[in-house]
C-alpha cells in the first residue's frame, strides 16, 4: 500500500512539471484538478487502515472542491474574460522546467536534513510537499497573467495539504477543514478581483496594476 502512496506522490510531481511547462491556462486549470483529485486518493492511500469519516470526508472535500469546482470557476473565468493563454511570462517554459528540477533537488536535500518523527509513511510526502510549495511560489512570482497566478495558490495550498496530511493524526479535523474553508472563500474573492481587472483594463496582466492610482504624477 506504501507503493501506492508514493505512486500518487510521483503524480503530483508530475502535475507541477506539467504547470510549470504548460502555456495555455486550460490546461493550467486541468492539470490543478488533477493534483486535487490525485490528492483526495492520496489521503485514503496513506490512511487506508483506518478509514473513518473523518479521512473521507477530507479527501471528498479535495475532490469535490479542488477536482471540479475551482476548476469550473476558472473556466467561466476565461470564457468571460476570453484569454487562453499566458503570454510573456517573466520566466520562460524552458526554463522553468529546469528550475522546477532544481527545486524538486531541493526539497529531496532539505528533507534529508529535518528532523522528522518515525512515524510518517514516507519521507517522500515531505520532500513532494516542499516541492509543491516551491512550485506554487514559482507561479506566482514568474507568470504575469492573474488568473495563473490564482492558481498558485492553490497548489501553494496543496503543498501545504500534503504536508500536514503526513501528520493527520495529531490535527484535529477543524484545522484540516479549516483549509478548505479558507481556500474557498479565497477563490471567490480571486474571482471578483479578476473581474474587475479584467474590467478596468481588459487583461488580466498583473503589470497593468502599476497604474492604479489616485492622482497624477
């Protein structure tokens, strides 16, 4: 059953490869419902001996909030504001897929060197957690379109998920919940500020909002 776990942990690392290399946002959308998905498997994987409906109903809440939802947000998203892709990112696909290796080489290193407790599945879900992390910062620093960088958060959410997923014994259901929760309202407001971008001036490229401001200089 471990086997399986780490299966979906090498999922997920492929999942932020694939943002990392991708251009067009709907399969930036596609591929983070994926990652959700992958992750709601994840958790009945790791705590596949003792499946009681606290575990259930986390991985339902990623499925159902992360596979299908978000994603159906961002996609009425895009059809309103109609963009498809994500033009002149600061950092290029290339080049970002090098970094992304950099990083995964990273987060392997760092979590040989943490003290971590005896009792989690896999070393592996810390070093993919870190890696996710990583990942979604990336996105948010190196695309300039905001609707990808909407995304990134969410996947700086899944890093944290997976991390916190490796200890789900010692957090009570509220805290876990309480993700969801927030991610949630979250992706609403997202959706408003997007709109109101996407309004004011007709794109959603981040450098546009250098020029709010209440006088003239």
């Amino acid at each position: 059953m471990i086997l399986r776990s780490e299966t979906f942990l090498i999922l997920i690392v492929l999942t932020n490869f694939a943002l990392l290399g991708s251009s067009r946002l709907a399969a930036y959308i596609r591929t983070v419902a994926v990652q959700g998905v992958v992750l709601g498997f994840l958790t009945l994987s790791i705590h596949h001996h003792d499946l009681y409906s606290r575990i259930w109903i986390i991985a339902l809440g990623n499925m159902l909030l992360k596979g299908f939802l978000f994603p159906w947000l961002f996609f009425r998203t895009i059809e309103k504001v109609q963009i498809k892709r994500e033009i002149e990112p600061i950092v290029g696909y290339t080049l970002s897929i090098f970094i992304g290796a950099l990083l995964f080489a990273l987060s392997l290193w760092m979590t040989q060197r943490l003290p971590l407790p005896s009792q989690i599945f896999s070393s592996l879900s810390i070093s993919v957690s870190l890696f996710t992390l990583m990942v979604g910062f990336f996105l948010i620093i190196s695309r300039n379109k905001a609707i990808t960088q909407a995304m990134g958060y969410i996947v700086i959410e899944n890093g944290i998920y997976i991390f916190g997923m490796t200890f789900m014994q010692k957090a009570p259901m509220v805290v876990e919940l309480g993700f969801l929760l927030d991610l949630f309202v979250a992706i609403f407001v997202m959706q408003i500020i997007l709109h109101h971008i996407r309004r004011e001036f007709d794109s959603l490229n981040v450098k546009y909002l250098s020029n709010l401001t209440d006088w003239e200089t």
